[in-house]
C-alpha cells in the first residue's frame, strides 16, 4: 500500500496485519477524514495543514488493545498520533508526519464514580460521563461547549477551561485533574500514573509526551441549572454586568459570557427571543439564585429576554445556553461565513471594565469582542474569544500587537505548536516526552523545540529549558 501521507516507508499492509484483533481502516478517504481536527477555524492553520494526512487509522477499544498497537508502531517507528472526538483548533490531532493515527473513541467506557470522582476511559464522551453521573447526583466541575461529542482524555490532553469554570477553576487548577494513566511507546508499553500536581505533566501536551488511557476528574453535587439570557444598549455595560454577577456571593454561575450584538446576528435561533442589536450576557445559574441574577441584571442596565429551565428551553425548541459560548460562539458565526476567524486573548487581573472600554476603539471595525469569565487560581479572570474578520496574516498580526500593548497577552490560535498558546513556558513535557517516547514518535512536529533535544536525556533537557 503506497503511503497516503507520502512521507513515510513503512509496509503498511504489514503493518495493519500485526495490528489484529485492533480494529484497522485503511480506506484513503476515511482515513484522511480522521486527519482532520477544527483547525480551519484558523485560515493559516488550514492553509498549512489542509495537506497533512495518516497513513492508517487504528481503533483500539481496551488499554490492552491499545498497548499492543504502540508497540506494532515502535516496531516500525511509526509516526503517531492520538485522536479523540477531533474538535481540538490547533491541528493537535492532524498527522503532520504521516503514519498512524490511533482513534481512541472506542476506549469509552466510565470506569467507576466515587463521591467526588469519576474515572473513564481516554475516550469517553463528556456528555456520556455527565449522564452517567446524574443518577449519583453529581456532574463534572467542567466540560468544554463540544461535550456531545469532545473525549475527556482529548479534554485533558489539549484543553483549558470550559462551563464550570466561573464556578470551578482551570481544568489545571489544584483537585480538578484527580490523576491520569498514560502509557508509554517502547517494545513494551508501560503504563504510568500520574497523581495530583503530576497530571499537569501530561495535561495539554498534546499527546506527545504518553498516550492517556483513563483520566479522574473532579466532579461536583448537580445542581437544577437554569439558562439566563439578558441584553444591554452598551458592550461595556454587559461586561460589568457580567463582572458583578461573578463577584457576586449569592449567585452561583456555571457559565458566564458576554458577545457584542454584531456576533448576535449571526445566532439565527435566537432570533426573535432576545433584542436585536443588543449586547448579550449569557449565564447558567442555580434555580434558586435566578431571581437575584434577574435583580442585579437590570440594577446594571440589562433587560431579561430569556429564562430556560430544560422543559422551557425543549418547548420552545433552543438549543443550550452553552452553544453561544466559549468557541461554540466562533462556530456560530463560521455555520454561515469562513471569511471569520478567532483569536485567544488574556486580559487584565483583576477584570478592569475601564481597560475595556478604553480598547474596543482602538481595535477597529474588523475584531468583535466575546469574553468569557472564569476562575483561575481562585481569581476572577475574563478572556477574549473576539471573532476576527480575517484579511491578511499581516493585519491578524496588527490586531494582536494591539491587544498586546494595551496589556492583553495573546495566546495565539493560529499556531500548531503546543508551546504557542503560552501553557508551557519550561521544558518540562519534552523532558516526560523523552521519558515516554524515547524515539520521539508521538505527535513530535507539534512542538517547537523537540528536534533541539531529541538526542539528550531528561535532565539535559530540562537544564536546557533554564538555560532558555
């Protein structure tokens, strides 16, 4: 079989023999469907990954399973890469080597559930663990706005934050990643458990430094959640209205997030049920906390336009408050124009309403803002997730530089290394990396400095992120 990626040589039809009882696809076209990720939310990461394909796809559906098909790929070093649900931005899961990509979506059970805890396999649907916590009275701290169909084990391996997060902190903020089991590719896999602080090792790494098997997460008593939707005449009214619902003792937020009307227009389902050109707070909050949202929301400007409990929400025929936030929102817009793209942009801690108003002008007409709130290290922290109409690389660059010098870091979206996005300032991953995948087969072109220290042992690699 000649390599669809056209970049490795490798038997491939031996390959996929020594592989059995795992599951193998080797059509070119599925396989190349399994190369794709959301990375064409970003019209420079599709230019440069639009290409970049596998050579076969494995769907390994036990720990055993999956520990068998790393060491077929050691045996033939073999490029691989790990791949949940495939909403990820940054072509964490496009195979920029070719070779192997391992499916883990059959690998989905829910393992157990503690008080406090769940326990599943690497690729079990966020929205199948919720459902399966419920009847316990429980539900996850956190789940990104892809839950239907996003895996924990790519949840933990390439995000951040998600619903839950006003309420619950950063998926690496302390107790929220209980431990984690990653195995190892050598002639024979090892598997390893990372406990605590030392998940972070292998949280948002992309797969390239051990491949998750079962992640245990955090979980939180499940609360009767309620959709609030309010709108205001100014974006920087939404937004402190928004910073006062957060710091506010007797609301309970699970979701927090305000879109200028401009990304409005483009939520047709709403349409009719909020005011037009309007600018939108959305929130989740506890049934018994909605009626002091409702009082403060208007002490602060706002009109109330929806309250949806899930029987109101089903009647009228909405969908969840959470597909108008997070990069749900960027989703919206791209449905009906590709010409939109995004970008990540920290803000100023603590949340200063005076700072925003000051830059939305000097922004310009082509970046409209949508922030999200969160907790992070037990602070209150707002995000940018502005939709940018994008023109050239060379304005993207202007607009990012003008976030910058107003004192909004940018964490760049339109990078595929997993050292852009400013979560791993140390060498601290290649040096697991090394540890994990001595032959550098995981995900290797993904980062930026792997080839500088492919050939020195853990603790040179991390003497070198000193020295850097």
């Amino acid at each position: 079989m000649t390599s669809i990626s056209g970049k490795t040589d490798i038997d491939w039809p031996a390959f996929a023999a020594e592989l059995a009882p795992v599951e193998v696809i080797s059509e070119p076209l599925l396989v190349k469907k399994r190369s794709r990720d959301f990375f064409w939310y970003s019209p420079i990461l599709n230019e440069a990954l639009k290409r970049c394909f596998g050579d076969l796809v494995a769907r390994p559906d036990t720990p055993e399973q999956m520990t068998h098909a790393l060491a077929i790929a050691y045996k033939y070093s073999a490029p691989i890469v790990l791949r949940g649900g495939g909403t990820g931005n940054y072509g964490q899961a496009v195979p920029m080597d070719g070779g192997l990509i391992i499916d883990t979506t059959a690998m989905n059970r829910v393992i157990d559930i503690g008080d406090g805890w769940v326990k599943a396999e690497a690729g079990a649907l966020m929205a199948d663990i919720n459902a399966a916590l419920a009847p316990t009275g429980q539900e996850m701290a956190m789940f990104p706005s892809t839950q239907d169909i996003a895996t924990v084990g790519g949840f933990v391996a390439g995000g951040s934050a998600g619903i839950g997060s006003i309420a619950n902190g950063a998926l690496r903020d302390p107790g929220n990643i209980i431990a984690l089991t990653a195995l190892s590719v050598e002639d024979s896999p090892q598997p390893r458990i990372f406990q605590g602080p030392e998940a972070l090792n292998i949280h948002h790494a992309w797969g390239l430094n051990g491949v998750i098997t079962d992640v245990t997460l955090r979980t939180v008593p499940k609360r009767d959640w309620v959709g609030c939707l309010a709108t205001f005449d100014s974006y920087e009214a939404a937004y402190g209205a928004g910073l006062a619902i957060a710091k506010a003792d007797d609301i309970g937020c699970k979701l927090l997030t305000t879109i200028d009307a401009r990304i409005c227009t483009y939520f047709p389902r709403l349409e009719g049920h909020i005011r037009a050109n309007k600018h939108l707070l959305v929130s989740l909050v506890p049934d018994e906390d909605v009626a002091a949202f409702e009082l403060l929301a208007q002490a602060r400007g706002g009109h109330i336009d929806l309250i949806l409990n899930d029987a109101t929400r089903q009647d009228l025929g909405l969908p969840h408050v959470f597909d108008f936030s997070y990069n749900h929102t960027t989703l919206q817009v791209l449905k009906a124009d590709r010409s939109a793209t995004y970008q990540q942009v920290g803000c100023p801690i603590p949340p200063d309403p005076d700072a925003i108003v000051q830059l939305r002008p000097k922004l310009g007409d082509d970046v409209w803002m949508h922030h999200e709130f969160a907790r992070v290290g037990g602070d209150i922290v707002t995000f940018d997730l502005p939709i940018i109409w994008f023109t050239t690389p060379q304005r993207l660059t202007e607009i990012n530089a003008t976030y910058e010098a107003n004192g909004f870091p940018v964490y760049d979206a339109h990078t595929w290394n997993v050292e852009g996005g400013g979560l791993k300032p140390d060498y601290t991953h290649l040096a697991w990396k090394k540890r994990m995948d001595p032959k550098g087969l995981l995900n290797s072109a993904k980062s930026r400095f792997w080839s500088d220290v492919a050939d020195l042992e853990p603790d040179e690699i991390l003497a070198k992120g000193q020295e850097v």
